[in-house]
C-alpha cells in the first residue's frame, strides 16, 4: 500500500453538504438562504425587518408579533445549480516513470437539483404573546464529480442533509419594542468520498520501497455518519415610527458530531473492510441586521446586512478508536451579504417585489477547493404576492445568481493536500457557474 496515503482524508470534506444544492451559486460556504418564496422574491432583503407571514419566524422570532390570530404558512422552492470546474491535472506516470504528464480535469453541472420544503404557525395568545413552530433548513448541500473525474483523488462526492425544526416565542414590550428567541434542534447526516483517478493504472503499480499505489477507481476515502444538536436564536424588532422599522437577530452555533463508518484505503483499511469514526461539523453562528421603509403608500424598501462566522471553519478531521485523521485543513473566513429590495402595492390585491443582493465568498483564492468551489455571488429577484381571499395569500418568486470565476489550485501547501497529490498529481483550474431559484408560498390565517 502507498504509505503517504494514510491521511488521505484530505481527498474529500465533509463541508461539501446539504439538500441538494451547491454553495457555489447558493449561499456562502454550504450555507442555505432558501426558507421562504415570499422572501425569495425581494432577494432576501430586509428580511428580520418584515412580517409578511408565519414564515417571518426564521429570520427574526420577534416579528411574530406583528401576526395576528393563528397563521400557516407552507411552500417550496425548487433549486436548479449549473456549477462546472475545468483544469488539468500534472502527475507521473509511475507505469512509466515519466514526470509531468498532463490530464484534463473537468466535471460538468456537478451540483444537483433538489426543492427545498418549509412550513410554519404561528398563534397569538394575546395583545403581547405570540408563539411559534418552524420547519426547515439552514445548512447542506451535495455535489459529485463523478468517479472518472481525473482529481478525484482530492474528493469526487459529498453530501449533507440537514434539517431543523424551531419552538419560537415573541413578546411584544410596547408599541415600538419586541422580542423573540426560540430553541433549535437539528438532525444532520452527511457523506464525503475519493477515489484514485482515471488515468492510474487499472492494476496496482509499484513505485519502489514496498509502496504501491492503487489501482484507478480504488476507495481512498470514504466516510458517512449523522447526528443530532440544539441550538438557539433571538431576535429584535424596533418600530421606529408607523413608516420605518428596523430588525436584529442572530443564530448560534450548532456542533453536529457526524458518527458512522469509513472505509478506503487512505483509512488503511482493505477493500471491503469497515471501521467506526466520528467528525466534527461546525453550523456557524450567523447574525442580520434589517431595515423596513414605508415610503409612499404603495412604495417600500428594505435591506439587510448579514454576516455568518465561517472564520469558526478551521479544519476537519475525523476521529477513530486509534487516533485521529486529517480530513482537510479549511481555514475558512467570515462571510458578508448586503441586499436591497423593494415592495410595490399594485392594487388591493396584488404586490409585486423586486431585489437584488451581494454575497462575498467564505474563502480566500488560495483555500478554494475542487469540491467546495466556492466564490462572490450577485443575486436578481423579482416576485408577486396575490390576495385571494381574506385569509388566504399566495406567493411565488424567482432568482437567478451569477457566480464569479474563480481559480483553484490543489494541493494549496498543506500537508494533507500534499498527500493526494502525491497520489493522483496536481490539479489547476478554474470555476463556473449560476444557478436558478423559483418558489412557491401559500399562507392562510385563521
């Protein structure tokens, strides 16, 4: 066996997760922004600030009492990524012992699509109590490369599903003040892969010393586990005057210890054979501050400021009964998204929206990765909502995010990086992509 392999955990991480969406084109990191159409449609912006529905809940549990009586809300939305990475890979041909060989490295619409469900309530006890239940999700995605990806042995498959269900109550202080926090509970699985690539030999081949390197197609790694968590939000709401309105809240962080198996030969284990490990997976905690402007009667705008703590996204690594295991080093940095929106009142029954919002990158050029290719996204939204009743409101939107092109480069120095490219070579290249948003959002109140 290739003895440098044995902290190959490198070739794949576990940050790459979720429901089905790729964090390239979507939110940063694998963050997900997606809990509601209605929001959807003004690109998210001023959301802590508004209270359209039970879904305000998810954002800032304070604007619950803006909410009368007892409300439902429920919706989807449908993701559709085209995320694309294209390179090549220099290695040696060890059958040959000839340096610098070169080998495309491409892998196309990579991210898969998913809808994305929600649904929230929310009851009014009294002229000041308000109490809420939420279901959603924050956190996740899932890529894969495909096994004849020629860098798969820096990861080639990844996944996440996370799911979170809120308890929320908001009290309203007087006509200007409010507060509203709640409890989490997140139930997380998730998966990671790599293999040797396409252009190893299909036998394994000896490279001198008692070493070999595996044959193309070998699990290097493979490890899946899930867990259970709490967290906890808060939020505020300030009415400054009947026209303006101003909204805080924060997240906190949620630890998820993934447990499950691994296998693959970068864990030493042979074809087949399965061993108990467990990893550590960091929710950041993430923080918004909102505004609401009532311009004209039929005239509104909103922003948001939102910051997430990827800085908290320092390395992963897996544990096992016989020590631990470098996953990747990530040394990820804090993530900012400025959004802008407006809200038009076309009539007595129909509202039309319109956004358009900035999220940065939660990486520096040089801790991009293959299967995480993450970078700056520029989101356009326009949305409507329509009256059909007293009680019942339904919503759509729909958005379109441009992904900046970004270079990548494996290994970027790190030790763990080093092991697979002793592997398989290095692999330089470059990241496309956008992605499509439409959902739908129907809410009825009692």
């Amino acid at each position: 066996m290739f003895k440098r392999k044995t902290k190959l955990s490198q070739a794949v991480t576990l940050s790459l997760l979720s429901l089905s969406v790729s964090s390239t084109v979507n939110a940063a990191g694998f963050q997900l922004a997606e809990y509601s159409a209605t929001g959807l449609g003004r690109a998210y912006a001023g959301e802590a600030a508004i209270a359209d529905n039970a879904g305000s809940q998810w954002r800032n549990p304070a604007m619950m009492t803006y909410l009368k009586g007892t409300q439902v809300s429920v919706g989807a939305i449908y993701v559709d990524p085209n995320v694309d990475v294209d390179g090549t890979v220099t290695y040696t041909d060890y059958s040959t012992g000839t340096p610098n060989q070169t080998k495309s490295a491409s892998s196309s619409d990579f991210a898969n699509s998913a809808v994305i469900p929600n649904i929230y309530l929310s009851h009014q006890l009294n002229d000041n109590i308000v109490l809420g239940l939420a279901a959603g999700t924050n956190y996740g995605m899932e890529t894969d490369l495909g096994k004849d990806f020629s860098a798969s042995h820096f990861g080639n498959e990844a996944s996440v599903i996370t799911k979170e269900i809120n308890a929320n109550i908001a009290y309203k202080l007087n006509d200007a003040f409010s507060l509203g926090g709640g409890l989490r509970y997140v139930i997380g699985e998730g998966s990671f892969g790599a293999t040797t690539p396409s252009h190893l030999p299909s036998t394994p081949t000896h490279i001198g010393g008692g070493n070999f390197l595996p044959a193309a197609g070998t699990t290097l790694k493979y490890m899946e586990g899930d867990d259970t968590s709490y967290g906890w939000q808060v939020g505020a709401a300030w009415q400054v005057n009947d026209d303006h309105r101003i909204g805080f809240a924060y997240k906190s962080e949620v630890l998820l210890e993934l447990e499950g198996h691994a296998e693959g030969a970068g864990f030493g284990l042979a074809t087949g054979a399965q061993k108990n490990g467990k990893m550590d997976l960091t929710l950041p905690a993430t923080a918004e501050l909102a505004s609401y402007h009532q311009l004209t009667e039929k005239l509104a705008i909103h922003a948001s400021f939102n910051w997430t703590d990827w800085s908290s996204f320092e390395k992963l690594e897996a544990e096992f009964a016989d020590g631990p295991s470098m996953v990747k080093v990530e040394n990820w940095e804090d993530n900012y998204r400025l959004a802008l929106g407006t809200t038009y009142q076309l009539d007595n029954k129909l509202v039309v929206r319109g956004g358009i919002a900035y999220d940065t990158s939660a990486v520096n050029d040089k801790n991009r990765t293959i299967t995480i290719p993450e970078t700056d996204r520029l989101w356009f939204s326009a949305g409507a909502g329509y009256q059909w009743s007293e009680q019942l409101t339904l919503d759509a939107g729909v958005t379109y995010i441009a992904a900046k092109d970004a270079d990548i480069k494996e290994s970027r120095g790190y030790a763990s990086d080093d092991e697979a490219q002793a592997v398989g070579g290095q692999f330089v290249g470059t990241t496309t992509g956008h992605i499509w948003l439409v959902g739908v959002q129907a809410s009825y109140t009692f």
